[in-house]
C-alpha cells in the first residue's frame, strides 16, 4: 500500500514537472518571437538601499532621485539608436511626450504645502508600474483643505521598466516609512495623518498602518484611504517567478519580462516584467499573513478607519478579496466599502457576463456587517443615470439616493486603472478639457480599423482610463477631511 502511495506521489510530481517545463519552455519561445528588449528594458538606475532609506531624510531622497534620473538620461536617452528617436518614446527628448520637457515632471516625488499652516498632512502612494501623476488630483484636494501633501515615487518607477527588475517590496515599505517621516516634519502631531494609497499602494498603505500597530516609533494613520487595493490578486501571480528562470541565460532575456511594449505614456510603463508581478504577489502575502497575526493578538480595534473605492469588475485585483481578507476581520470602527457597479442600461444587457462574479451580492456577505457598505448602480434598466445604495454598519436594510451622475453611453464598467481620473483628465480622461501639456490623450480614443497596424493591442486601448464617478469618490473623501477651526 505505502510503495502504491509512492509511486502515484512519483508518477504525480512527474507531471507536475513536465507541464511546469513544458509552460516555461512555451512563454520563453512566445516571448523569443515578440519585440527585442531595449536599453529602457536593459537599464537598471541605481535606487537607494534598504538601508539608505531607513537612514535619509526627504532632501537626502531627491538628491538620489535626481542622480537617478540624470543616470536615464545618459545610459538611456542619451544612447537611443536613430530608429528609436520617434515621438512615440517617451525616452526620446524630441517626443512631445518626453516627460522632461513638462513644466512638472510627474515621475517623480512632489510636496504640495497648503496656503496656510497645514491643518494635517497625507501621504500618497501609488501604484505598481505607476507614478505619482496617478494621485496628483486627490493630492491638490487635499492641498485645498488646508493638508501638505507628500506623494513620493517608489523606487523602480517612474524611470525605466527595467528598475522594476530588481527591486523588492521592503524597498517600496521603506519608502512609505519614509514618506510619513516627511509628512510628520511638515505637519507635527497631533495634527491628523492620513494615508491614501492606490493599487499596489493601497496594500502599502495597509502594510504600514500594520507595522504602526506594533512599532511605537511609527507615526500612526487617523485615516486610511484606499482606491482598488491590491489585497488579493490571482494564485498564478504566486508562480510568476518560475516563468523567469529561463533569464538567467543572456539568449533568453526577454523571459523575465511579462509584457514588452513601446512606452508611449509618459508617467506609467507599459511593459512589465516577471519581478514587477512577483513582489507585488509577496507584498499581499505578507499583508494577510499580518492581518491575520494582528486580529489574532486583539490589535485591529486600534486601526483608523478604512475607506475603500473598488469597481465591481476589476481584471487586476480580486474585489471580493478585499472582504473576505480585509474587511471582514474589522471591527465596527467606521469603515466603509465603496462598490462601483457595472452599467446595467438595457443597452449592454445583450454582451454582458452573466457570471456570479459580476452581482455585488456575490462580493458582498449578507447583513449585518461591522462596517458601511455602499453600491453604485444604475436607477434602472432604463437609463445611465446611478444612485447610491448604502447599507449602514449594523443595519439590515438599505437606503438609497439619487445622484446628479450616469455612465457614459459607451462605458460599460469601471476599470482597474480608472478610479483616481476623473474624465477631464489631461492624459486619461473620458472627455479630456483646457490645454494639454502632454501632447497625447490616451483616455479618449475610440481607435477603429483593422486588426495587426497597430504596437499595442486594441483590447488594451479600449480599458477605461477615467472614472465619471470621481466628483462622487472626491466628494466623500473630502468628507473625512477635518474642517478649518
């Protein structure tokens, strides 16, 4: 019986392998056929340390940051081959997107100092492949209320794709850590502090409002605000690392990459590589890993309030993870659960899912529930218009309201990438207005023509880069703003 047993664990673990080669060997010979890697894909600018970030102060990171970007310029600007130097390369200095010729870079760290003495600080962190031009609308409101705003850049963004290639998640953790020293300089306690993180930094976000629990020396959040946090992302991305294996033989490079693309936008990489995928699967391990430990030591009832704005349908991250992991182990604290529904006009009822995963019953447990929960969705079939539906912590039944907002005729849900955009956007926006410093618009075309002309893929442009419901999600944030004295 135990030599049976043997041989079916032998025989099993011999396919598992088999099909694990085969996988490997299948994306290596995939991505030998797709574009060459660049000097963009190449370079790996030389960030701080672990250790240096846990030492420097904020002047001390932008004399790094600014060493890094004179290292893309010469390794990589300065070095691009003549068929390169095309304005769609956001590398090339002639390119109308070249993010250096910008009256404000947006790749990197910025301070946004109130009129007056701040009345509070916030830290923004954005997300992975991402820069700090993401949250710069949700940085000025902040601005506005009388708060300093510290949005710092992640190491391994905002530069090049290859600086994701080797960077850890402690390294972003570090610079969260870092970022909050800032904002308490600029606005001592107790004055509030409230971290907003978007993505992969809303798990930041989360990670350091954890550590604050346990280290004393840690500057603890009043509020936490986050918008489609990466707390769960699929089981594969766990396996990301083994299909970059192949790389460590110079011929077969392009294996550590998931995705080689031409950068064309300025403030966010379109190519993304296998390391990218892994840290932010180790990050959201490592999170619930600690949302666990700390709900099994009592410490959750210390937490700040949690906001949090997520679309229904989301290809990035797994909505209902942010219940099951995040807030289903709260306590009634005042934290709330903002669900922006899919548009549920007559129109698109022909061509959508009708997957168990697309009802908001599906994400959400049924009442009553410790926290507040709210659903964006349509009035009816008959019309774009939405109303809020909001379940209060405790309650049973829900109350709904009109809102002055409708989805676009030609929108069918939110995005991952949409939410902290609104639709006047410069560079994502649905219907961008005033001047555009960029030269291009991304949110706003509606490409039509025939598959194979173009660099990217058509599936990839039609993605909602801007969010009509942003007064909405402004407006509630600014709720949890303390007002002037």
């Amino acid at each position: 019986m135990i030599s049976m047993v043997l041989r079916l664990l032998k025989w099993s673990l011999l396919v598992v392998l088999i099909v694990a080669a085969s996988a490997i060997a299948l994306r290596t010979y995939d991505m030998q056929r797709g574009p060459p890697l660049q000097l963009w894909h190449k370079v790996v600018p030389h960030e701080l340390t672990r250790g240096e970030l846990r030492k420097a102060d904020w002047p001390a990171w932008l004399a790094a940051e600014q060493a890094v970007f004179d290292e893309v310029r010469s390794e990589v600007g300065g070095r691009l081959p003549p068929e390169a130097q095309v304005p769609a390369n956001r590398y090339f200095e002639g390119s109308p997107i070249y993010p250096g010729r910008l009256a404000q870079d947006w790749n990197r760290s910025y301070v946004l100092q109130p009129d007056g003495p701040p009345r509070g600080a916030v830290v923004m962190l954005h997300g992975l492949t991402d820069s700090p031009y993401s949250l710069r609308h949700i940085a000025r409101m902040y601005r506005e209320r009388g708060f300093v705003a510290v949005a710092i850049r992640m190491p391994g963004h905002g530069t090049v794709p290859g600086g994701l290639t080797h960077v850890e998640w402690e390294d972003w953790s570090e610079a969260t850590r870092l970022a909050v020293r800032e904002a308490r300089r600029l606005a001592p306690a107790p004055l509030p502090l409230h971290l907003v993180g978007f993505s992969n930094g809303g798990a930041l976000a989360m990670k350091y409002a954890l550590d604050a629990l346990d280290d004393p020396q840690l500057a603890r959040p009043a509020r936490v605000v986050l918008i489609a946090p990466m707390i769960g992302i699929t089981e594969a991305s766990r396996f990301a690392g083994v299909l970059g294996w192949p790389a460590v033989l110079p011929a077969f490079a392009s294996a550590a990459w998931l995705g080689i693309v031409p950068e064309f936008n300025p403030f966010k990489y379109n190519s993304f590589p296998v390391n990218g995928a892994r840290q932010s699967s180790l990050l959201t391990r490592d999170l619930r890993a600690h949302m666990l430990r700390e709900e099994q030591a009592g410490k959750l009832a210390q937490l700040p309030p949690i906001l949090t704005f997520q679309s229904l349908v989301d290809f990035t991250v797994i909505t209902r993870a942010i219940v099951t992991d995040l807030y289903a182990r709260l306590p009634d604290n005042g934290s709330e659960l903002v669900l922006f529904d899919l548009n549920r006009s007559a129109s698109f009822r022909l061509l959508l899912s009708d997957s168990s995963t697309l009802q908001f019953e599906h994400v959400l447990p049924a009442p009553p529930l410790r926290f507040r929960s709210t659903v964006i969705t349509n009035v009816s079939p008959d019309t774009g218009q939405v109303l809020e539906r909001t379940l209060p912590a405790g309650a049973s039944k829900a109350s709904t309201r009109p809102l002055a907002l409708e989805f676009p005729a030609e929108v069918f849900s939110l995005s991952h990438l949409a939410l902290p955009f609104p639709i006047d956007d410069p560079l994502y926006g649905l219907r961008p207005g005033g001047n555009n410093e960029f030269g291009v618009n991304l949110g706003a075309m509606a490409l039509r023509g025939e598959r194979g002309a173009l660099v990217v893929s058509q599936e990839s442009l039609a993605r909602l880069l801007s969010n009509p419901f942003y007064p909405y999600m402004a407006e509630r944030i600014a709720q949890g703003i303390p007002a002037a004295r």
